[in-house]
C-alpha cells in the first residue's frame, strides 16, 4: 500500500520533475566551464628523424599550446613542462609524410586536474631526403672602414672551411657560409675575435663548432705627397761675401705615414745649398739637398741644383 503510494508521488508530474533535473544538469555543467579558464603560449617543437635522413622542407620550429582548466591550476604551470614533439623515425625511406604533434607534461604540468591540452598545429607534412654532408669555404663578412690614416691590410679566418650536414637538396646549393658581420669602422689597431659563422637555415647544421677564429691586420695608411713653395736656403756661406741673388722655390716629394704626411706645413721644408766652398765673389751652380724632417722620407726634390751670384760684403 505505502509502494503504491510513493510509485505515485514519484511519477506525479513526471514530465515537470525530468525538466527540473535536465535543467540542474545543465546549470551544473555550465558552471564548470564558466569557471575554467584559457592560457595560451608557445613552445618548441623537437623533430625526431631516422638515421641517414633529414628533413628537407620548412616546418614550425614552434607550437601553440592552449591549456584550459581551473586558473588557479594552470597558470603555476611551467612552459618548459610541457614538451611538443614529432616522430619520424618509423620512416626509412625519403618521401613525404604527415605526422602528428605529439604533447608530453612532466614536472609542474603533471597530476593537474582537469586540464585539456590543445596545440596548433595538430599534425605537419615533412619531406625527407637522404642525409648529405658537403665542405664549404667561409667568407669573413667585413664591414666598415677603419679611422682616417689606417687601413685593412690583411685578414685571415681559422678554419677556413666547414663541413656541414642536411638534407640532400638543402646541402647542394650551398657553396660558402659568411660569418656574423664584423665591423672595423674607426679601428686604429690589428685586433684578432671568435665570429660565428651564419648558416642558411636551421634545416643545414655545422659537423662542429659553427664559428672561426678572426683576425685582422691594420696599419698606417702610407701616403706621398709633393710640396710647392718650398724654400731653397744658402748655408755656411763666409761672413766677407753675400747673396747678391735668392734662389727661386723648390718642391719635395716625401713619404710617410697619411697622418704624419698631413701633419706637415711646407714652410717646414727647406731644400740647403752649401755655400761653404765659395772664397771668393763670382757666380757658382751648386747642388741642392733636402733638410731631413722627423718621420718623412724624402722620394724626389726640385730643382737639384741652383746658381748663385756672390759679392764682397
């Protein structure tokens, strides 16, 4: 009787009571997704290839990884604890194949709960190619001039060639490999560095160390240069006579470093005549020669040689 009685109660507006309980479900569900959360960043992606083969097509050397669950949970979550990778490695023959994008959690990512993990992009098409490994010579990438008065003389790179690795088509394209840019605006000074040599793409790696040992040689800038109005000075010349005529200007052509050189004032140039033969009055040709001057070389002068009228005093 008290059966009968609850059967009764307990499908009495039937309908109305299975509405209430969708709608609680409903609320409940809605509930907890309102109250997840998104956080989203990037990650690398590791590639994994077979022995004698390599990828040979662009591929993202990133991801995006979407976590959603309670924020509280997922954002003391690490980036490096959760891993992307793909694996080639069933594949022992070239050709193109699709793989998928495969997530790992460790550390900080583990034992969170819930927690859904999405990444982007779900799968990626690689092509892969026989292995190659090819020598290439390296070019220093020299820029800038050095300061006024210097200049490059010598530059040398050890080693000067490097082996690299990669897919069959990527290698053989490849014929030299230049170095990061080296500037030599300004120097005054040989100076030796450690550059790193730039490959093409990440697709090519370096067998070794992807870098050389530099070194550059600079030195003063030689420069010649003639010099007009350069005067020509009787010397030694007995106090009983005199000059009667001055020798007309010469010229001097030295040599010397471009600083040194510029540094010079043609009054500071003379060529000498030496009258200390001369006894008595009369007229003389006489040879000229250069006063020496503190860093210079003097190449060439005019005249050689000069004529002078000499008098009683």
């Amino acid at each position: 009787m008290r059966a009968s009685r609850f059967t009764r109660l307990l499908i009495a507006d039937l309908p109305v009571k299975v509405i209430c309980l969708a709608a609680a479900v409903i609320l409940l569900l809605f509930h907890r997704v309102t109250t997840l959360s998104d956080r989203f960043f990037s990650v690398p992606l590791d590639v994994s290839t077979p022995a004698g083969l390599a990828v040979a097509s662009s591929f993202p050397k990133t991801v995006r990884i979407t976590l959603r669950g309670a924020s509280d949970a997922i954002f003391p979550i690490l980036e490096e604890d959760v891993q992307a990778s793909v694996s080639l490695d069933s594949h022992r023959t070239p050709g193109v194949y699709r793989a998928d994008v495969k997530v790992d959690r460790k550390g900080t990512a583990q034992g969170v709960e819930p927690l859904e993990i999405r990444v982007d992009p779900q799968t990626i098409t690689f092509t892969l190619e026989p292995l190659a490994e090819k020598k290439v010579t390296l070019t220093p990438d020299v820029k800038g001039t050095p300061a006024y008065g210097y200049e490059l003389v010598q530059t040398d790179l050890v080693p000067s060639t490097l082996v690299i690795r990669g897919a069959k088509s990527r290698v053989a394209s490849i014929a030299s490999l230049p170095t990061e840019e080296i500037d030599l605006t300004g120097r005054t000074s040989s100076f030796a560095a450690r550059v790193k040599i730039l490959l093409p793409n990440s697709l090519v790696k370096a067998a070794g160390d992807a870098a050389a040992d530099f070194r550059a040689t600079i030195q003063e800038t030689t420069a010649q240069h003639y010099f007009d109005g350069v005067a020509v000075t009787p010397a030694n010349l007995s106090s009983h006579l005199e000059l009667k005529n001055m020798p007309p200007a010469g010229r001097i052509k030295v040599q010397g470093s471009q600083l040194a050189v510029d540094a010079v004032h043609p009054e500071q140039l003379s060529l000498a005549v030496d009258l200390g033969a001369v006894h008595r009055p009369g007229t003389y040709t006489l040879p000229t020669r250069p006063d020496p001057v503190a860093g210079l070389i003097v190449l060439d002068w005019e005249p050689k040689d000069v004529t002078v009228t000499v008098a009683a005093r």
